[in-house]
C-alpha cells in the first residue's frame, strides 16, 4: 500500500489518470466528490477506494512512462516511445555515466536517472536558467533528483565542463553538428551517442558533421505507435495516433582506420561503391582506387 510521501496514479471510471502525491490531510477534490487521503493511504495497489459520492477509483503504483508524462513542461517532453529506445541503445544501467544536453523539462533526465540506478550518474546540461529549475523541481517531485544526477548550467560551446569518460551522450540541441569536436574528449572511445532533431534539414548537417569526425556505426530512424482499439468484436486501430515527434540519429565514437577502411570497402555492391566514392569526394578524400592499391601495414590513416 503506499505510505505518506509516495506518488501514486490514480484512475478514474472514465479513463482519467493522474499522478498525486500522498500527502496527509490533503485530501483531492474531484467531480466525484472528495477522495480521502487516508483511505489512499489505507488501500492497497490495485484496489479501489470510493469518493464521498461513492465513486470508485483505482490505484496504481507509478511506471516510469507515468513519471515522465507527468512532468511540468515548459519545453517539448520526449514521449516513452522515444525514451525507451534511447536508453536501451545507450545502455543506460548501473555503472555507467551519461552525459545529456538540454535538460529542457527533465523527461528525459528523469528516465536517465531511473535506469543508472545509485551506481550509475547523469551529468545533464542546460543552458537557459529558468529550464534547469524547472527540470530540478520535477526530478525532486518523482525522487530522482538524488546523488546520481549532477545538473550544469551554461552553454556546451566550450565543453561539458571537465566531464571525462562517459559512456554515452544524448544531444537535444538545435545544431548539434556544432558541438562534436567536444565528444572526444568527454567520452571514452566507442561510446554510444544518440541525437534528436525534429526536421530533415538539420538531420543532413549533423549526418555531414558526423562524416568529417570520429564517428561510426550511424543509424537514422522515427518510431510511430499506433494502438488498436481492445473490443473483441471489432479489433481495429486508434483513429488517432503518436506519429512523428522527431528523428534520432545514432552513433558511436570511433577512431578511423584505414585497415577497417579498406576491408570495408571491398563488400560494397555497385550502388553502395557510387555512394563511397560521392561521399569520398565531397570529403576531399583520394578515390577508392587509390585505397584499393594501397599497401596497408597498420592502422594509419596517412594514406586515405
């Protein structure tokens, strides 16, 4: 049962959900009539507790999808459906530390927080002061905002401010091309990146920053849930669905080898082979000739 102190979801019969705090004496006022907070406090999750009028509403013990939703927002929130993708593909979890910039809202943060765990920290950057409150205030309301998160504010132009060997980096930044060069050195080689960017436009300039660095491994992609509608008689979707909310583009911090290089280029098909040579071109590289002939001895990359 939950005890004074804990968030806790409850639903209405009408569908209606809502994240409340357990608080004594603080009764909640509905179009139902009043739910007590001391029968809350009485009731055991996934019961039912009736409002003066006799209403029944449920209780729920929060999910991290609950939390992240119910965050204050002066920014856009990432949807679960995005969140869950980019924690697993950063391998967010104990141990590990993630760097995140912006902090907008703390959605995503808060998520980052849950899944590092007390050995796990998330170092997250925010450059406008009035976000960074407010992404502060929703972390201490869902209890994450504790020893493993180290919030920063100011602009990451310079740096993450001294934050070395990080496992992964998520970027929600207007022009993210602009900080790469900083990458290197806040991250440990092979590190998984992720970056959100809501149009085509900025996906093409953070795809050409990304040729001209340390990065491999780059993947672009939109995640769209559609529900259906439960009713045996007639299975059939939502009218309505969560569509595109934003590109992710994913990466790994990676040194160049021309040995990789030229292995690579050898299982090419003849479409991939134009591409190479465009994409070698447009980077002032030697043509793929030219790597092909090449005596290779090591892992230098002088020769490409």
């Amino acid at each position: 049962m939950p005890v004074y102190g804990e968030l806790v979801i409850v639903v209405t019969p009408r569908g209606k959900r809502g994240l409340h705090r357990v608080l004594e004496n603080q009764d909640l006022h509905t179009r139902d009539g009043v739910l007590r907070m001391a029968d809350i406090a009485q009731a055991e999750y996934g019961s039912e507790v009736l409002t003066s009028q006799g209403v029944p509403y449920r209780l729920y013990r929060p999910t991290l999808s609950d939390l992240v939703q119910g965050v204050k927002r002066q920014t856009q929130i990432l949807y679960p459906k995005d969140i869950g993708y980019i924690c697993t593909r950063l391998g967010v979890g104990p141990g590990r530390t993630v760097i995140e910039a912006g902090t907008g809202s703390g959605s995503l943060t808060a998520a980052l927080a849950w899944f590092s765990g007390p050995t796990g920290h998330v170092h997250t950057f925010e450059a406008r002061e009035e976000f960074q409150k407010l992404a502060a205030k929703n972390l201490d309301k869902l209890g994450l905002l504790g020893e493993n998160v180290t919030m920063h504010l100011g602009d990451i132009a310079e740096g993450f401010d001294g934050v070395t060997g990080a496992d992964a980096l998520f970027l929600d930044v207007r022009t993210p091309q602009a900080y790469l060069e900083h990458i290197p050195e806040a991250c440990c080689p092979g590190a998984a990146l992720a970056f959100l960017l809501p149009t085509v436009n900025q996906v093409t300039l953070l795809l050409e920053g990304l040729e001209q660095g340390p990065f491999d491994d780059v993947e672009v992609c939109e995640l769209m849930i559609r529900k259906w509608k439960p009713i045996v008689d007639r299975l059939r979707p939502e009218d309505r669905m969560i569509a595109h909310t934003g590109f992710l583009i994913f990466a790994r911090l990676q040194e160049k080898s021309d040995l990789w290089e030229r292995f690579r280029v050898q299982s090419l098909g003849t479409r991939e082979r134009k591409q190479e040579a465009s994409r070698r071109q447009r980077l002032g590289l030697p043509p793929l000739e030219s790597l092909e002939s090449a005596e290779i001895t090591g892992s230098s990359t002088e020769d490409l």
